[in-house]
C-alpha cells in the first residue's frame, strides 16, 4: 500500500465524520474534503458545521455542483489560502478533486444517512486507488463505517 499513514489518517477522519453526523453532502465545510481540511488544520466546527475562524477556500480550486455531472476545476486558483489547505491534506488538489467528486456524485437513497454512507463507499474506492490497496484493505476499511 501506498502512504499507509495518510490513508489510516484519512479513514479515521471519515469515519469520525460520519459517526459524529458532522459528514454532510453539498456543504463544502462537512463534505468528505471539508473534513479532512479541518482535521488536518484543526478547525473546530460551529453548530451549524460551519468552520469556526477560518474561510473555505479550497472550492475555488475544484467544487461539484450537485446539479451539474461534471466538477468544475480551476487549478490557477491553487494559491493562498486555497492551497494551504489543500497542502495541508498530505493529497493533490487532483486527488481531493477525485475523493470530492466520488462523495458528492453518490447515489440517491431514500434517506440522507444512506447517501453520505453510499458517498462514503465511493471515497474508499478512489482511496484504495490513491493508496493502491488490495482488496481485503478495501473491505475492511469499508466495514469502519457501518454503524451499530
């Protein structure tokens, strides 16, 4: 496996996310990237999970809009406050561009927990490429977000 330490990194944030109900889909402070930016910078979360004293701004680097298929990428805007926090990940701005894509393109479920579970699934798959991981790694990173 590749990076073993950025990916059991990664894994726990997510799993901490979900499990906290502080994961939500379409919220550049609680998706999938907005919680790994926060963890990695120590950026305390208000009770609307909005970022406490901090901007969001790595979406001027990528974002998807939930309406459209394709992600919007400007990679020119890679500077500043965008970039630190980007850099801060351990991860590419193109490979938090996958992991970002694979959560908000999740399927449609009956209920949010299902999506953010579904997006959840979808993030392991484009981490098992990042950190090339075999199968078993998959399965069992997989089986950390099932909640009791």
């Amino acid at each position: 496996m590749k990076n073993k330490e950025l990916f059991d990194e990664t894994v726990k944030i997510l799993v901490n996310a979900y499990l906290n109900n502080s994961l939500v889909q379409g919220n550049c402070h609680a998706c999938a990237v907005g919680n790994i930016i926060a963890a990695k910078m120590a950026i305390k979360y208000d009770r609307n999970l909005k970022w406490m004293g901090q901007q969001v701004a790595w979406p001027q680097v990528f974002v998807t809009v939930s309406f459209e298929i394709a992600q919007v990428r400007r990679p020119w805007n890679l500077t500043g406050a965008a970039k630190a926090q980007i850099t801060a990940t351990g991860y590419s701005w193109q490979e938090l561009a996958q992991i970002e894509y694979a959560f908000e393109r999740a399927p449609w479920s009956k209920t949010p927990e299902e999506r953010m579970f579904n997006g959840l699934m979808a993030v392991v798959e484009v981490l098992s490429q990042i950190h090339e991981m075999d199968e078993n790694t998959k399965s069992a990173t997989k089986g950390l977000f099932l909640k009791d």
